[in-house]
C-alpha cells in the first residue's frame, strides 16, 4: 500500500479515535449525573408501588403506565451499572471474569443499534454456566466489541437475503477451553496476507480499525483467533478449578 494512503489512513483513524475518546469521556459524566434523578425516579415509583397495594380503588390504567415508567428506568439503571462496572476493571491486569455476564453485557450495548436491534434476527446461545476464564477483561472487552463491529459492517451490506447474527459459546475439548462464535448470514469474509479486506463496507477505515484491534488483542491475550467463511471464533483458557 502506497505510504501516502497509509499516512491518510492513519491521520482518519487517529482523529476517529480522538472523537470516540471525547464521546467516552463526556459519556462518563453523563452517567454520573443521570444516577441521581433515577435515584429520585426509583423512589417516588416505589410510592406509588405501596399506594397501589394500599389502595384497592387505585386507577389500572394509571398502574399500566407506572409498570412501564418502571421498566424503562429499570433498563437504564441496567446500562449505567454496565458502564460503571467496566470502570472497574483495571488495564493490565489479568483477573477471573464471568465469561456469559461480560458477553450479556455487550449485548446490550450492541442491541442498542437501531440497525442491528431491528432488522437482524439475532440467535443467542450463551447460557447460564458461568463459564470463568483468567483474563485482561478490558481487552477482552475490547475484542469482543471488534467482533461485533465487524459482523455488524458485513450484515450492513448484506443483501437478498434474511439478516441472521448469532452468538455461541462452545465448550472446547476436554472442557480446558471455551469457545466465543460470532456467525452471521452474508458474504464470506476476505483476507490478503492475514489483513481482513473491508469489502463493500460503509466505512471502510473504522472496519480496518476493527480488524486490527480484533487481531491485535488477541496476539496480546495469547488466545487463538480463527477467521473462517462468515465466522469468528475466540479460544479462550478456562480458569482451573480449585
């Protein structure tokens, strides 16, 4: 590749990450300052919570509407505490995570795409085994999120045929490693000299960033990464039992 549309590349990349830096700090404040009026939120539906139990004259069609005030604050209190969660988890610093409930939690990030939320039937199979691994969980993090992001870029351009995205976690033999597979409907992915090649994608300098990142955190966590068809597959070590 010519040097000169490297330097353009890397000149995008870096003011794209400068931008997703600013949305990331500025998101923070966000979250802390939304935690208070939910708080308040929270405690006023309880009220009402207890005047319904109280009173048998209490109108249904208002308590029809404070069950859904609920789940909306219930889902937003949710996503802040994902948020807050991953501001504990140190860099460098390998710790046992619950496999399933990082994955769960990046659904619900993901989900949150309007393209991905609505138009994509999406197969979930993760489980409730709480499968541990001894892992860098911000990198791990950062892994999973590049996988989506790219499953997502193909389903995007994806055509003349139903949208499916699925997510698997697999037991590896001998049960010493579980599996992470991202499958999709669509196009076959395609490499030249190990670089995924982004294709017809939309934004084609975010979809390098995305195979770099994905292919680079994997080297830096030592877990084997298999790039085959429309899959992506992550091994990762299971944490022994004691």
């Amino acid at each position: 590749m010519p040097s000169e549309v490297m330097t353009d590349l890397y000149k995008k990349l870096c003011t794209q990450y400068f931008k997703e830096f600013l949305m990331g700090r500025l998101w923070e404040g966000v979250v802390h300052n939304i935690n208070s009026p939910l708080q308040i939120v929270s405690m006023n539906l309880e009220i009402l919570k207890m005047k319904k139990e109280s009173d048998p004259s209490f109108p249904e069609p208002l308590w029809d509407r404070i069950q859904q005030i609920t789940e909306s604050v219930d889902r937003i209190q949710d996503i802040t505490n994902i948020l807050v969660k991953r501001k504990e988890y140190r860099e460098g610093e390998s710790t046992a995570v619950i496999l399933e409930e990082i994955l769960k939690n990046e659904l619900e990030f993901w989900i949150s795409d309007l393209f991905f939320k609505h138009n994509i039937k999406k197969h979930i199979m993760i489980g409730d085994r709480s499968n541990v691994v001894i892992v860098n969980a911000p990198s791990l993090i950062d892994l999973i999120d590049a996988a989506f992001a790219l499953q997502i870029a193909m389903l995007k351009i994806t055509q003349g045929e139903e949208l499916i995205f699925t997510l698997q976690v697999v037991d590896g033999p001998g049960e010493r490693f579980i599996t992470i597979m991202f499958d999709r409907t669509g196009p076959r992915f395609k490499s030249v000299e190990g670089s995924l090649e982004s294709g017809d994608s939309p934004d084609p300098h975010f979809f390098e960033l995305c195979a770099y990142v994905l292919q680079s955190t994997a080297q830096e966590l030592g877990c084997a990464l298999s790039i085959e068809g429309t899959t992506i597959s992550v091994e990762l070590p299971k944490a022994p039992r004691p």
